[in-house]
C-alpha cells in the first residue's frame, strides 16, 4: 500500500511530465508567429487587467476620501493604485513589446 507521500510524488511527477510533454508538443505543432501572437495576447490581456484593477482601486481611494473627509485613510488604495499602473502593467507593456520586437 502507498503512503500519501509516494501518491504526492507519483502525481507531481506525472504532472511534471504532462507539461513538459505539452510544452513539446506547443513547440513542435504551433507555429513561431502563431505561438508569438498568443504571448502578445496573453501580455496585452495581462496589461488590461492591471490597469482595470488600478482604476478600481483608485475609484476605492476616492469613495474612501468622500466618505471618510480624510486623505489619510485612502492613502493605502492611492498607493496600490501607482503600484498596479506603473509596476504591473509596465511590466506587461514591455514583455509584449519584446514579443513584438520593439525592444
């Protein structure tokens, strides 16, 4: 009988195999432009995301401040705002850039 540490292994293993098997067969059977326009799209998808989600929390900032009188209280939404639009999205825009090769 196995313990729960051998089934752990056994799945991680097959796992790991099951993806470096997709991974072959993603290289072999899709085209290079086709396999660079699904990573732009994933990158672009990616960028939107972040930039929704700073939007959101920035309205969350402003209903804070409206609601509360006081900036102090929506300076941690203000902060994760900047952080979604610079960091995170900037992050996105350059990866599909290079997938572009404008970088």
């Amino acid at each position: 009988m196995q313990t729960k540490a051998e089934t752990r292994v056994r799945v991680a293993v097959s796992l790991a195999t099951l993806t470096i098997m997709g991974w072959q067969m993603w290289v072999t059977f899709v085209p290079a432009h086709q396999r660079t326009l699904a990573r732009m799209r994933v990158y672009d998808a990616a960028r939107r995301v972040s930039l929704t989600a700073a939007e959101w929390a920035g309205r969350q900032g402003i209903a804070t401040e409206a609601t509360t009188g006081t900036e102090a209280s929506a300076r941690a939404w203000y902060e994760t705002a900047r952080w979604l639009a610079s960091s995170a999205a900037g992050a996105a825009q350059r990866a599909y850039d290079r997938a572009r090769g404008l970088e």
